[in-house]
C-alpha cells in the first residue's frame, strides 16, 4: 500500500522549499500547490512531487488540490502582498480549513508565530498568525500548531536582517526593541518538527518552538559579529525611531523592502519566548544553539548552498510575461540589441545566465547601483537582494530588484521588474545557433502607466545606449572568452 499523500502549500517559499525534499526523504507521497507551477519546475525534486495549480483565495481549487489528501501543511501568508494582509489571510485559512474539511484530511500542521497576547498586545503581524490557527482550527481537521520566533538559516528573513544590520553597520542608532528578549531556532530544527507532527496525537494542539538561547536582538547581533570576526559593535538603543521610520531605516540597510519590515518591526516589541518547550521532547530532538545555527547558516551562504530563500515566494501573482494577450494594444517601449558572435549557444547562455548579485551587469556597475538605491529610498527592494547562486536560476527566484519570469536553460532567460516604477519594465536574453556560432538577442521592453511612465522612458533613451548597447557587446564577448 502506497503511503499517505500529503499536500504542501508554500512549497515555493523559504520553508516548504525545505519541507519538501524532507518528506520525500522520509517517504511520503507529495502533492505540491503552486499559483504558479512553473516556479517549481527547476527544483532538484520537481520529478518526484504531484504538482497542482491553485490559489488560497480560489476555494475550488482548494478542494481539488487536498482530493485525496491525508494531511497537508499550511505555509502561507499573506506578509508584504496585501494592504491588508490580516484579512487576506483570514479568508484564505478560512478557505483551506472548508476544504480540508470537505476532502476529509486527517491532520493540518500549521507554522504560525510565538507570542503571548496575555501578557501584552500582540503585533498586528503576530496577532494574524495565532488568528490563522485558530480559524483553522475552527473546522473538523485537526490541526497542529507550531508556533516559532525567529528562525535561522541561510536565506531566512530573520537571518538575512540580522547578517545585514551587524555586517554593515559597526555603529548603530536603534530602538529599544533591540532588548527585547527572544529565542532564536535553527531552520533544520524547525523541519524536524514540521515533519514529524503529521504524526501528532489526536485533536488539535500547540507547540512552541525554540532553541536552547534566550537572548535581546542586540545579543543576537554581537554574537554574529564575533562569529563573523567583526569588530563589537555599537548599539545606542534611544526611544523615538517609530515602527515606520525603523521599517524605512531597514529597508536601506538590508534587503527587506518596507512592506516586508514594516510589520516584522512591529514584532520585535513582542518578547517571544517558548513556555511550553516540550516540542522537542516530543520528537526526540535537540535543537542547535544560536552560535551553532548561525555558523551553520554562514557556512552555506558562503558555499553557495542556500536552497530556498526568503525571496522565492513572489509578492504578487505570477508575473506577466510581455508577450502576454493583456498588453496587445497598449503602449510599449522597446530596447532591442542583437550581437552575431562564434560563441556557441549555450556559452551565450552562461554568459546573461549569470548576471546581477556579486557579478553585476557586465559594466556601469556604478548606475546600477545608484538605481538600487533610488530604489530603496522609495521602499523598493533596492539590489540587497542579490542572487541564490552565482550561475544558477529557477523560475519565480528573485535576482536584485527583478524576479525570474521566464527561464529556458540554455536559450533564454526573462526578468520582470520588481523595482518601484510607473509602469512595468522586463529585460531578456535569447541565444540563438547559426551556421558561425549563435545570435544573442537582448531586449528591454516597457508598458508605461499613464504620462509619468512615458517620462521616464523617454528620459532613459540617451542612457540605453551606454547601458543596454554594452550590455549586450560584453555578454557576448565572455561569452567568446569562455569558449576560447
């Protein structure tokens, strides 16, 4: 008899990327819901998973993702993609919990948030995921609840704001929540958990998650930077920068954009600390301490073995590709540069495959990162995201201010913008075969939003050439140099 199967929603994002190939590995049957399957097309287990379309705001197609199903994780939320994520993610528990219901699922397991409303005002952030688990608890499945503070690992939100703030900053100016306690865990133990709970007892339950540290986010970032080899760094904790100011502060230092830090600075007045810590016990775990946790997420960063990121699940829907139906009719602006070269197709490939992060885009390193200022300044997402890997792409990941759009390896790549504009902005390359080698086709497409995006394309034309036009000579030319 084949074992259960289980439906994993957020397998795009930073932790169901992680759950997954761990439930394959423990020999379950896995059935993943994407808005966009695609985005899991280039995963390493893609071939081993059932994969459906789907959307927590569309209840039909819910109830055919969990046909079938005997558990299934909710990892999801709606954090920096609605005006207000609070509601967007009470529809969509509401939603899961009817049809979970409908289709006669066993058992939920439920990632939420550590807090206490009973010793103080929960954020709003932190509120909505304890009210998530209790919606979802509302129905006839039951459902396990695990609850987590901050979680570390390679490409977490958590660590990525921690690594930034302490590596960029030696002297820093910062609220109070600074000393605000909490207990950090690593993202391996975290799995472990998510794991074995689809085994839990009957009935609905609560667990706590945490390592074995207790420690201020001022503790947190000193010992990064002793494990970093950083100097000490100075922390002056004063009482006036706001939620607002602190969430735009963050987003100039790091790679959150303000819709994402916004609502984790409110958290951080929250103390989040494990009461019940029997989650561990439970399952016949010891979790890493922070020291350890850290070490190990430096370790991968620097390997370039991150697998999944913060950044992977998209803020919005699947981005539209140019070529889509919608935009036949409407303005569009176009760049378009073709280079002959004797390089080979697929070295073409290499060549724009590896653009942006530590790389670059092959010159005018200076503009770009002006861009990606402006960029943040405005509360985009500025270029601190960087990339995953230095050569590798999946469908979906995101890559500076773009997200990956369109991926063929080997032939072409599309990245939508995710940059504050007035309109919407791709860049693409395709590398053709010839009879003398192959044809790189580059090209940079706008679709303006009213006379503001009109502006500001005709105010880039004097720029393109400088920009796009050596853009496309050099990827060609390293492209020539590695087949040499």
């Amino acid at each position: 008899m084949p074992p259960p199967l289980t439906l994993v929603t957020g397998a795009t994002g930073y932790i169901g990327g992680r759950l997954v190939p761990k439930l394959l590995e423990d020999g379950h049957r896995v059935r993943c819901l994407a808005r966009d399957p695609s985005k899991l097309a280039q995963d390493p287990w893609a071939a081993e998973v059932e994969v459906v379309k789907g959307d927590m705001l569309d209840p039909d197609s819910l109830i055919e993702a969990l046909e079938g199903c005997t558990y299934a994780y909710y990892l999801v939320h709606s954090m920096g993609d609605a005006d207000d994520f609070g509601e967007a993610d009470r529809q969509a528990a509401e939603n899961f919990r009817m049809a979970a219901d409908a289709a006669g699922v066993s058992r939920i397991v439920y990632l939420g948030g550590l807090g206490h409303s009973d010793r103080e005002a929960l954020s709003k952030h932190l509120a909505s995921r304890q009210e998530v688990g209790r919606v979802l608890a509302s129905g006839t499945t039951a459902v396990t609840e695990l609850r987590a503070a901050v979680i570390i690992g390679s490409g977490s939100v958590s660590f990525e704001m921690l690594r930034y703030l302490t590596e960029v900053l030696p002297i820093m100016t910062t609220p109070k929540w600074v000393r605000t306690r909490c207990q950090p865990v690593a993202i391996r133990d975290v799995l472990v958990v998510l794991a074995a709970a689809i085994d839990d007892v009957p009935g609905n339950r609560i667990l706590e998650v945490g390592g074995p540290d207790v420690l201020t986010y001022e503790e947190m970032m000193q010992a990064y930077a002793e494990e970093a080899g950083l100097p000490r760094r100075i922390i002056l904790p004063v009482p006036v920068l706001s939620p607002g100011l602190s969430s735009r502060w963050i987003g100039l230092v790091t790679p959150l954009p303000v819709g994402v830090a916004r609502p984790l600075v409110d958290s951080l007045k929250n103390e989040v600390i494990v009461r019940n810590d029997a989650a561990f016990g439970r399952f016949h775990h010891d979790p890493l301490t922070y020291r350890e946790s850290v070490r190990l997420a430096m370790e991968n960063t620097t390997q370039f073995a991150v697998e999944t990121r913060w950044t992977d699940a998209a803020n919005r829907s699947a981005s539209p590709l140019p070529t889509d139906p919608d935009w036949a009719g409407g303005s569009r602006f176009e760049d378009r540069r073709v280079v002959e070269t004797g390089a080979s197709a697929e070295d073409v490939y290499w060549g724009f495959s590896r653009v942006g992060g530590d790389f670059g885009y092959y010159g005018l390193g200076w503009a770009w990162h002006l861009r990606g200022f402006i960029d943040s300044i405005f509360g985009g997402v500025g270029l601190r995201r960087g990339r995953r890997h230095p050569e590798d792409l999946r469908p979906g990941e995101a890559l500076d201010f773009w997200r990956v759009s369109h991926l063929e390896p080997g032939r072409e790549l599309v990245l939508h913008a995710e940059m504050k504009l007035p309109g919407e902005a791709w860049l693409s390359w395709r590398s053709d075969p010839t009879d003398n080698g192959s044809k790189l086709t580059q090209t940079a497409i706008f679709v303006p939003r009213g006379l503001l995006g009109r502006a500001y394309w005709y105010s880039l034309v004097p720029f393109h050439a400088a920009i796009f036009g050596s853009m496309a000579q050099r990827i060609a030319a390293a492209a020539a140099s590695r087949q040499t």
